[in-house]
C-alpha cells in the first residue's frame, strides 16, 4: 500500500521525504489554513520535496470554476492531482480534467456506488473516509472492502485511496482490505514503526554490548 502524508506543512514534508516512504501527500485548504501561507505556495513547495501525486483541492463547487482551478493547479507541477468533490459538476469536472491526461482525486466518498460512478467518470484516485463513517455508525473499513470488490469485478483502474485514517488499526486494516494508498497525518505516519518489542530489544542489545565491551573499529 502506498503511504501519503495528509499536511500541508512543507517542513514536515521535507522531513520525512528522505525516508523513501513518503509516496505522496495530499492537501487542502482547510490544512493550507493552518500554515499561514499562500496555498499555490504551498503547493509548489511541496512539489519540490515528493515526486509522487500530491493532490490540491479546488475551493470551487460549479463546473467552470473547478475547471478554471484545476488547470492553474496543473500548471504547478506535472505530479499534481487536482481534488474535486463528488458531486455532478466535481464528475463532470473529473472527466473533463482526466480526458485532458491529468491525474483527479475524487474526495468525500463515502459509499460504494459513489466509489463506482467516481471511477466510470475517470477518477485517478477516490478518497473513502474511513474515519468519517465510522463516526456515523457504520463500518469504514468494510466501505473499503466494498469498493475493492466492485473495481476488481469491473477492472476499475481507480486507485483505492483510504482517508480520515486516524490511528495504526486504520492503516493495518486499510491494508488488509486492498487500499491501493492509505493517507495519514503526521502523527499516525510517526507512529508506524512503534513497537513495545522493538523498543526492548534495542535496549538488550545495547545492554549486552556494553557490557561486553563490544566496539566497531574504523569508525
């Protein structure tokens, strides 16, 4: 599963880029807000820390200006993905912006015949929030196993993107499920390597090491 970061916190970006795990990113302008700056800005910087999609959300909700948005984003960099709600005119957009070769992630789905309609439109990407259903009730995972169905039935090549991943148990679970790319805030991403036995056996191994006076020469 490809792992995105979902900041738009250029720092935190270009901290983590050079682990090779950092896939992509995804943004909008609620997480541009929080940073002060000039979201094209933003936007540019990140680009130039992660060659995979980064995706940027239109603030439009009509089909000329998702278009007109869209294609100022595109001009950013060729790894952009422009994000549009799944609405009609989002559709109508995502089709317009995919036939013209650019990548569209198609955010706040939120059931599987959204997911199917998102894909028959052209959709790069679809954004399933995981945490968002569960708040209501139901089950975010089984959503993603749902969609995973369908496009397999089909031969969608839209890419599974599970959003609203809020801890570990998400980004396991989106894995298990067939998520093509989990997308995680910093905090989740930090996590992942978190482990009780891992942490202890470090500490054994360089008990042992001292004690046994174990040195590396050369270095």
């Amino acid at each position: 599963m490809k792992i995105f970061l979902d900041t738009a916190d250029a720092k935190e970006i270009k901290e983590f880029a050079p682990t090779g795990l950092v896939d992509g990113v995804t943004t909008n302008p609620s997480l541009a807000a929080k940073t002060g700056r000039d979201y094209v800005e933003v936007l540019e910087e990140i680009c130039s820390y992660v060659s995979g999609s980064v995706s940027a959300e239109v603030l439009a909700l009509d089909y000329d200006g998702m278009m007109a948005q869209g294609k100022r984003f595109a001009k950013i960099a060729k790894n952009i993905t422009i994000k549009v709600p799944l609405t009609w005119d989002g559709l109508k957009a995502c089709k317009a912006l995919s036939g013209d070769g650019l990548m569209v992630n198609v955010t706040l789905c939120f059931s599987p015949i959204q997911a199917m309609v998102a894909a028959k439109a052209g959709a790069t990407f679809i954004s399933p929030f995981i945490g968002r259903v569960d708040d209501m009730g139901a089950d975010g995972i089984g959503l993603i196993r749902e969609i995973r169905a369908i496009y397999d039935n089909y031969d969608f090549k839209t890419q599974i993107l599970a959003a609203s991943i809020r801890n570990l148990s998400h980004v396991r679970e989106a894995a298990l499920a067939g998520a093509d790319v989990g997308t995680m805030p910093v905090s989740v991403f930090k996590a992942l390597l978190n482990h009780p036995l891992t942490d202890k056996g470090i500490e054994g191994f360089m008990a042992d090491a001292k004690k046994a006076g174990v040195k590396i020469s050369g270095v």
